[in-house]
C-alpha cells in the first residue's frame, strides 16, 4: 500500500478512544455488517476496513474467517488496533488520498468515519479511491450520520471521571454550515494533572448528495437503509449505504 496525507486529529486522546468508543459500533452493528456486507462475500475473501480506528470491527471480521487489511490517518489508533486485531494487516494512511496495490473482495468504513470528510469534492475523492481499490464486482459498505442524527445526538455535555483521569466533551450542531464540532477536554493524572483539548468536525451531507457521489465514482445498484427505521436499531439518523463495483 502507498499513502500520502492522513487524518490524525485522533491521535491525542487515541488511548480512550479505545477504552470508551471503540467498541461500541462493532457491539451494536457487528450484526448488521454480517448480514448486509460480509455475507455477500465468500469465506476467506479479502477486506479492507478504511478509517478502522483501534480495531475492534477488523477483529471481529478477522475472527469469523476474513483477510483483512485496514488503515486509518491516526497512528496512534493504528498502534492500539494492531494490538486489538493482531490477524489484522493495518497501516496508516488517509481516505483522500491512497493507493492500494492489491484489491479487495469488499470495502467497509464505519462508526460515521466518512462524515469526517468535509467536502464534497473530498467526500468524491475517498469513493473514486474505494472503487479503484475493489475488484470488478467489489462490495464497498458505509455508514453516515445524517441530520436527523446530528440533532438527536451531537448536543449537550458529558464527561466520565475515573480517580486518574478525566474525559470531557461538549457537542454541538450547526444547521446552517451543515457541521458538528464536538470538544474533547481530557485530563491525566501522572506525576502532575495534564489536560489536552481536540476539538473533532463532521460535515452532514444528504443521502442525495452521497448517491449522486458514489454514481459519479461509478458505483451501482447503490442501496441505503436507515439504523431505526429499516434495520431495527435504538439509535436514531445513521445511514448505511451499499453498492458495487
């Protein structure tokens, strides 16, 4: 694999990334993933988990018998996810811009990894990468969060306090720039309390501009479902899309 630039605005709260969200889609969707993608592809096929994060959803996609293979633009996830997923052969790298040597049976990028490109120009770029990464036939699978999530979900303050540590984070939604921001404060307790603040942006896009986006990168028989309404999950504004190479 040959990478350029990459997204690494994950690096410096990586660590609870890991303890505190990384789990959380493969727990919650690892269900959906083998019934819509992985079951549309022969045992032992090749995978490539774009934006995998510390690893937790290449594990399990290593466990039931796939090869897979991941990157993400944080070096530090990509640390932690080698560890998580060991079967795993991941690297770090970033969605707009990579090349990939030998292609993939499938394509599965998750946990609304791709609402962190925020363009749609860019947004073209990772799916004309997607589709030249595939083979002819290639299943590439996605979810989104769309405005419906933003507003259920990116709102308000939370924070988990532990006797060494702290994780706070306040969210907000635009409507009019279509954007998220949600601010993490973290602090550390060693020697001497250290706090490090990261503030993470998610552009929203509509399901239309996505379709038009993935037909334009040549994609087809392009098909979405929605995580309450069509697949019978409790969370609200996630979109998944599937289509084919």
């Amino acid at each position: 694999m040959l990478f350029s630039s990459r997204y690494d605005d994950y690096d410096p709260f990586a660590s609870f990334y890991d303890r505190y969200w990384g789990g959380v889609f493969a727990n919650r969707y690892f269900d959906i993933v083998e019934k819509l993608f992985l079951a549309r592809l022969h045992k032992n096929a090749g995978v490539f988990d774009l934006c995998c994060g510390s690893g937790q959803l290449a594990a399990r996609m290593s466990d039931v018998g796939f090869r897979v293979s991941g990157m993400d633009g944080s070096g530090a996830l990509i640390k932690l996810a080698k560890k998580n997923a060991p079967k795993a052969e991941l690297s770090t790298g970033d969605a707009r811009s990579f090349t990939i040597i030998d292609k993939f049976e499938g394509v599965i990028s998750t946990y609304d990894s791709l609402n962190h490109i925020m363009d749609l120009v860019s947004l073209g770029n990772v799916f004309n990468n997607v589709y030249s990464s595939l083979k002819k036939g290639g299943i590439f699978m996605f979810d989104m969060n769309v405005e419906e999530g933003f507003r259920e979900r990116w709102r308000g303050s939370s924070s988990i306090v532990r006797a060494d540590h702290v994780v706070a984070t306040s969210a907000h939604f635009d409507p009019e720039q279509k954007e998220g921001r949600m601010a993490l404060t973290t602090f550390v307790r060693e020697k001497h309390w250290t706090r490090t603040d990261v503030t993470i942006a998610e552009h929203c896009f509509t399901k239309d501009e996505v379709m038009n986006r993935l037909s334009k990168s040549l994609f087809r028989d392009v098909k979405t479902a929605d995580s309450r309404r069509e697949l019978g999950k409790d969370e609200v504004g996630r979109m998944f899309f599937l289509c084919v190479k």
